[in-house]
C-alpha cells in the first residue's frame, strides 16, 4: 500500500472513530435535554454541547467525503466506504 494510500486509511478511520465518539455525546446530550426544563440553569450550556457536537458531527463527515472522492479517483476499495 502506498503511502497517500496509508494515510487516507488512516484517515478514514480517524474520521470513523470519531464519529462514533461524537455520536455517543449527542445521543447522551439529546436525553439530557429532553428531560431537564428549558428554565435550568444549565440548558444553555447543555445545548451549547449539542450544537458544538453537530458541528464536529458535519466537519467529519466533510472530511470523510472529501478523502473518499479524492480516492475514489485512485482507488477502488474506498468506494465502497464511501457508500456507507
């Protein structure tokens, strides 16, 4: 494997990984906020998480496009990661 090849991996995976971490955080935050009144003193912040989440949640998935069409063009294995 080549090395831009090795780093795209590396890459993909990274982006993957967190995903799943970030996924976890905002599914915890959306529970948090559906049961606390919007009155709490700590409501903004909670949502401030959950904004901030979804951000890192899009800048993710913005890299993994981006790595997965750039290897598209070179090779064809990332193609099907890209589908998913």
């Amino acid at each position: 494997m080549e090395s831009t090849e090795r780093t795209k991996l590396h890459i993909e995976e990274f982006v993957h990984d967190f995903n799943n971490l970030m996924t976890i955080i905002l599914g915890n935050v959306q529970q948090i906020l559906f049961y606390i009144d919007k009155d709490c003193v700590y409501y903004k912040n909670i949502k401030a998480i959950e904004n901030a989440t979804k951000k890192a949640v899009n800048i993710t998935r913005e890299v993994k496009n981006n790595v997965c069409l750039d290897s598209m063009h070179t090779n064809t294995i990332y193609q099907a990661e890209c589908i998913m």
